[in-house]
C-alpha cells in the first residue's frame, strides 16, 4: 500500500499544489500545464515497455532502476529549485508512477491466497487512485508554513521508505525471457511521441485556447505517428500491441467506457475544486472534504472486492455511473454560499463511485485479455493505461472548455441587465464604494472602484452559474450512459447469457493445464 499511495502521490501532490508551486517558482498557467502534461506523457507512454522490461531483467533490477533515478532527481529538486528541474522531476514521476503501481499489485498478490490474487490488482490500481483526495487532505499540514519545500521534502521521504521497504521484503524471483525485440523501439519511436502530442493538445488546449495554431499542428502530426505504430504493429508476428485484439468490438466498447467514466470523474477533480475556488475557498478549507472523499474511496474500493461477481461485471458498472449522474446533479444549483460542507454527500457518492467501478472495469479488460493469453496483457496495460489518463486529461480539457464558454453567454446575460439608470445598481455602487471612503476622498474615484467591484460580483456569479452547467451537463451525460450500457445489461439478463463467459472458461482451462 505504501508503494502504491507514494506512487499516486507523484501526481496527485502535483495537482493539489500546483498554483502553490507555479507560484514559488514564478511560473505561468502555460508553464505550470507542462508540468501536468509531461507526467501525462511519461506515464503512459512507458507502461507498455515496463512489463517487457520487468520479463527481461526482472522485478529486482525493474526496482531498482526506477526508485534509485528517481530518488536523484527527487534530492535534486529539494536543492535546485527551477523550472527545468521541474519538469525533469514530473517526466520521472510518470515513469516511477506505473512502476510503483505495478510493484503494488505484485506485492498485494503475493500476500493473497492463489484463488484471490487478481484482487491484488484492483488494489493495486485502486490505491494510486486514493491517493489524491488523500494528497489535498495532506497538503495544507505540508505548506502551512508556506514554504514548497516541504512538498519536496516529503516526496524525497515517501521515495526513501520505498526503497528501504523493497530492500528489506523483496519479492521472488521471477522467471525471466528474452521480451524485447529490434522492433518494439521503432513501435515505441512512433507511438510515443504521438501520445506525447495529444497529452500536450488536451492540456495546453484550455489554457493557451483551441485556436492556438501549434495545437492543430500537433493534433495533425500525432494522427500518423500513432497510426504508423499501430500499423507496423498489426503486421507483426510477436506484435507489442495485438491491434486485431485491440481493434475487437468488445475491446473497443471497453476501452469507451473506460474513458468516459473518467471523464464524468473529472466533475470532482475539475468542477468541484473549481467552484469552491471561485467563491474564495483554498486547501486549507477543503481538508475536511478532502477527507471524506478519502474515506468514500476506500468504501468503495471495500464495497467493490466485496461485492465483486464474475457473472455479472456490468452492474456495478452501470449502478457506478448513475452514483456519478446523482452526485453531479446535486451539485448543480450551488450558490455563492456553497461551502464544502455543503458539498459533503455528493462528493462522497461520487468518490465511492470511482472506486467502485473499478474492479470490474479491471476484471473485464484483464479476462478477455488472459483468454487470449499472457501476450496480450502488454495490450490490456496500454489500453487501460491510455483511457483512463487520456480520459482523465480530455474530461478536464472538455469540462474546462465548456465552463469558459458559459461564464461568458452568464457574464453576458447579467450585464445586460445592469445599466447606469437602474436604482438597485446606483445603490450597489455606491455601496461597494463606501469601503473606500476612509481611504478615497473623491467621490468619482468611489464610484467607479464599487463599479470595479460590481463587475468581480458579476464575474463571480457568471462562473457560479457556468459551473452548474458543467455539473449539470455531467448528470446528463451520466444518464445517457446509464441508459446505454443498462439497456445492455438487461439484454444479457434477460437471454441469461454472461459475456465472459467464454473468456473465463478459457483462463480456467489455462490453469488446468499449468497446475497439471
């Protein structure tokens, strides 16, 4: 558990400080996006060429290599405070990030009997993602004396236990093959950088805006690189990713929900955190609800390894995202008195819903992926890998975008409204002003700084009002879904036919034969 939390920290301690650490060392909203984006990029780009690197080398030296660099550039940046080091420091992360989750699940299942170890698994994955409402708990008792090295300080802490807990209780021995071939780096040349430019689109997309010329320059030159990697790969004998499994309907149906429960999730990361930011709210206030989403997650990760059927997977999937459709709909009339307290149920609904659906999402993608054989985990691992970031990264890209737009067509509607001749604005005004009037003996001047404090109040409620379109058009979207795949699962009720089926008797039969 500890090497997973740590690795969920590397990227959640990043977001739930990031305007603390733009701010320490000068950066702009463009500068401080990189730094989102290229953990993004390192992340999954490398969790397809880890497994391979783990078969080759094995778990000991897979261990060492990834703690040790990044436990350099983790005293690096205790001691050099600039952006490049930073940057250096996050593309790390990503890296150590899967690592650590991979580690995670491998230890977990070492500690489970034979007939519960795929559990290990979904606890592996489910504590990177507790991990970050646990990071916005912790980070207030981090900065509370406002300097950013405590941040760094604790990373460098969080990565040293790692590497002493690994020393002291290794993992056995693994059997080790030749994994890689010539062509799996030309795949990677290709696949790469391609990703790299679609993270860097999706998060650079809100900020710099969509019509920035580079993004469509981006966006044109990613298409062929991540085809031309998928086309040498579906040529392949030994492929690296199994296009024709990849490319399967069933693949591809989990693949898009996947990535759109993600995306819905990004009404808690993006829309909640926002919101309470827009009506004066910082981390310091949000440690309670931070706190409770924790404890949400862990009852969902509980309620799901629980609750857990192999016969029927697509129910909590579908009762998951109706939990996301309520919670986001609760939220979608809060006010300039919304407080985080006021925002305590949905939020734990919501996050219980992340953690709920995720054993069974894992549960489908890695059956069909076993049925095909232990070749086709490496496709798994980058599917799974790529929906939920590139899911994570375009829910806020698109809700982002979405808000902006909104809190233009509010700002827009309410200063309509507000004219010169309108009693009830005079009398604003010149309230808003009379707080000047120790400090500002011209009654001109007065006037027009309640004016200028009118105008943040009608900002305010403009993006006020944008977010409960976003919460709003998540509740939606939410049930459309819901209608979707509960359409889809009252079919397979109704016929009683298990889609697994197939798959699940085949890796039964797999075991068979190891065992004999």
């Amino acid at each position: 558990m500890l090497l997973g939390i740590t690795g969920g920290f590397n990227n959640g301690l990043l977001i739930a400080n990031l305007p603390q650490i733009q701010g320490s060392l000068g950066l702009t909203p463009v500068e401080g996006g990189w730094l989102t984006a290229i953990y993004s990029m390192t992340s999954v780009c490398m969790s397809m060429l880890l497994i391979k690197f783990r078969q080759q080398f094995g778990l000991q030296r897979f261990t060492r290599i990834f703690l040790i660099a990044f436990l350099i550039l983790n005293v690096l940046q205790v001691f050099v405070h600039s952006y490049g080091v930073q940057l250096l420091v996050r593309g790390a992360a990503g890296v150590a990030g899967s690592a650590l989750t991979t580690l995670c699940f491998l230890y977990i299942m070492q500690a489970l009997p034979a007939a519960a170890r795929l559990s290990g698994m979904i606890i592996g994955f489910g504590a990177s993602q507790v991990a970050l409402p646990l990071a916005r708990t912790l980070s207030p008792l981090l900065l509370a004396d406002g300097r950013i090295e405590a941040l760094f300080l604790f990373e460098l802490g969080l990565t040293l236990m790692c590497l002493a807990s690994v020393a002291l209780l290794r993992l056995p021995p693994s059997d080790r093959t030749l994994a890689f071939e010539r062509i799996d780096f030309l795949t990677f040349a290709l696949f790469a950088p391609g990703i790299a430019l679609l993270c860097a689109v999706l998060v650079q997309g809100r900020i710099q805006w969509w019509s920035t010329p580079w993004l469509g320059y981006a966006t044109a030159a990613a298409i062929p690189l991540i085809g031309a990697a998928l086309l040498v790969e579906h040529n392949r004998a030994n492929p690296l990713l199994n296009t024709r499994w990849m490319l399967g309907r069933n693949i591809v149906r989990f693949a898009i929900v996947a990535a759109s429960l993600r995306i819905l999730l990004s009404e808690q990361t993006f829309g909640t955190v926002g919101l309470l930011t827009v009506v004066g709210m910082g981390n310091d206030q949000m440690v309670t609800l931070s706190l409770v989403m924790t404890l949400a997650s862990i009852a969902g990760l509980v309620v799901c390894l629980k609750t857990l059927n192999m016969q029927d997977l697509y129910k909590p999937v579908v009762i998951a995202i109706a939990l996301i459709g309520f919670g986001a709909w609760m939220d979608s009339d809060s006010t300039n008195l919304t407080r985080p307290s006021s925002l305590y149920v949905s939020q734990a609904i919501i996050a219980f819903a992340a953690l709920y659906f995720l054993g069974p999402m894992v549960m489908i993608g890695i059956f069909r992926a076993l049925a095909r054989g232990p070749s086709h985990i490496i496709s798994f691992s980058a599917i799974f890998s790529i929906s939920q970031t590139m899911g994570g990264l375009a829910g806020t890209a698109l809700l982002g975008s979405f808000q902006i737009v909104r809190e233009k067509v509010h700002a827009f509607e309410l200063t309509q409204s507000l004219t010169v001749t309108d009693p009830l604005v005079v009398q604003r005004i010149q309230q808003l002003g009379g707080a000047y009037t120790r400090v500002l003996g011209d009654p001109t001047l007065r006037q027009a700084s309640g004016a200028g404090l009118l105008g943040q109040q009608v900002t305010r409620e403009a993006n006020i009002l944008a977010y409960n379109d976003v919460f709003l058009a998540v509740a939606i979207l939410s049930a459309a879904m819901v209608v979707w795949l509960g359409a889809l699962w009252l079919r397979f009720r109704w016929k009683g036919v298990n889609p697994l089926a197939a798959d699940l008797a085949a890796v039964q039969r797999m075991r068979q034969q190891q065992m004999s």
